[in-house]
C-alpha cells in the first residue's frame, strides 16, 4: 500500500449544515510557497441539502500569468478528515491524488491508519476526473450522488490584510466597509467533492479537518 507522512494539517471545522470556512495562507513555515500549501479550507450543506460540500485550496497567490502553468504535485495528497462521533480522530476519510492529468478520489472509507500517516486503497475503488485546465469551462465528474472537481479557481476568501496590519498597530479601530481585498485578481488550486451525508454517518454533526500528505 502507498504510505503517506502528513507535513501540515490545517482548518478544523465543526459542520452543523452552515458554511464555515478557515484559512491559512503561506504562514505556516514549512510549506511556504510549496506545492503542499494549503490555504482554504470550506464545508458546507451542498445545493442539494442533503449533501455537503467539502473544498480545499492550495498554492495560493497565484497571478493570473502563472495559474495556466500552475499544476497539483503528484506527490501530495489531499486528505479530507471526518470525525462522527467527537472523539477527534478520523473515522472517515475522502482522499484526492493527481496522476497524468487526472485527480483521483477515494472514499469515504474508515482508513487503516489515522493520525500522521495514510494508505491509499488498492482495490480499483477509486474515481478519476480531468483536471481542469485554467479558462476553460470546469469539468465535473459524478460517482453514484458523489461529484468531483479539480483545477484552477479564483481565490474566494476575502481579507483587507493592510487594514489588519492598521489595527494590530493600533492606528485604526476596525475594518471598512467595504474593505480592500488583498487576495483580489489571484487564483488557487481547487479540490471540490460532493457527498451525500448519509455516507457520513448518523451524527447530526461532524468534526472535520484537511490535511496535505507527502510520498515517503
């Protein structure tokens, strides 16, 4: 089996059936500017309520010169955590990989191992999907009520980081309305999975965490 070692986890989230959202961008030292950088994390109730919508960001700050040549590392993987009974440990896990062009998923499933290091199953279970290249229109694949994406998308969150910097000094009391958005006109790489919720269990909420994986 395809062993992984974990390099950085970030955004934990407790899922109830709102939008919530954590972000980390190129703060976290060892990954800085790398390929593993996860910026934005999203968990939300999908258009169909019966589903969410899981959706991590990585390499973040990408002009728009530089998205078209931007691409997945195959050597890192994206995890999805899912924990249903609040014991904070993974029960289920959705995993994304690229590989020629394609991002592969697999799950959810209950993993071998939780914690720092993951397996990749190796019984043909996984489903593959285009990436999509950057301009073009956005290719989504569809496994049973489950649906899938990866590529290029414009940077979502908003922040006024100059704003920020204002009030940490002190020499402002609070943000404008609107603010400036420093992440304006950059782009992410995207990975989006739909699932329905009774693939997650029975708890009427979820604990639930991303990580980036690298091959050992």
């Amino acid at each position: 089996m395809k062993k992984l070692k974990l390099i950085i986890g970030a955004c934990a989230l407790s899922v109830l059936g709102l939008m919530l959202y954590s972000a980390d961008h190129i703060d976290a030292p060892d990954v800085q500017g790398g390929t593993s950088d996860l910026t934005d994390f999203y968990a939300f109730q999908g258009e169909n309520t019966n589903n969410l919508v899981f959706v991590a960001n990585l390499q973040g700050l990408l002009s728009p010169s530089a998205t078209a040549d931007a691409s997945f590392d195959e050597n890192v993987l994206i995890e999805f955590n899912i924990d249903n009974n609040d014991d904070k440990v993974e029960d289920l896990v959705i995993q994304a990989i690229p590989r020629d062009g394609m991002m592969y998923f697999f799950g959810p499933y209950a993993p071998s191992q939780t914690g720092l290091s993951s397996n990749l199953p190796q019984d043909g279970s996984e489903y593959g999907v285009a990436i999509s290249a950057y301009g073009s229109s956005p290719v989504i694949g569809t496994k049973g009520e489950m649906k899938f994406f990866a590529g290029p998308r414009d940077d979502s969150f908003f922040m006024d980081f100059a704003r920020y910097g204002e009030i940490i000094a002190g020499n402002a009391s609070g943000f404008n309305n609107p603010g400036a958005d420093t992440f304006a006109g950059t782009n992410v790489l995207s990975v989006v999975v739909e699932v329905p919720k009774a693939m997650l269990g029975s708890s009427a909420s979820i604990n639930t965490w991303v990580e980036t994986k690298v091959k050992q």
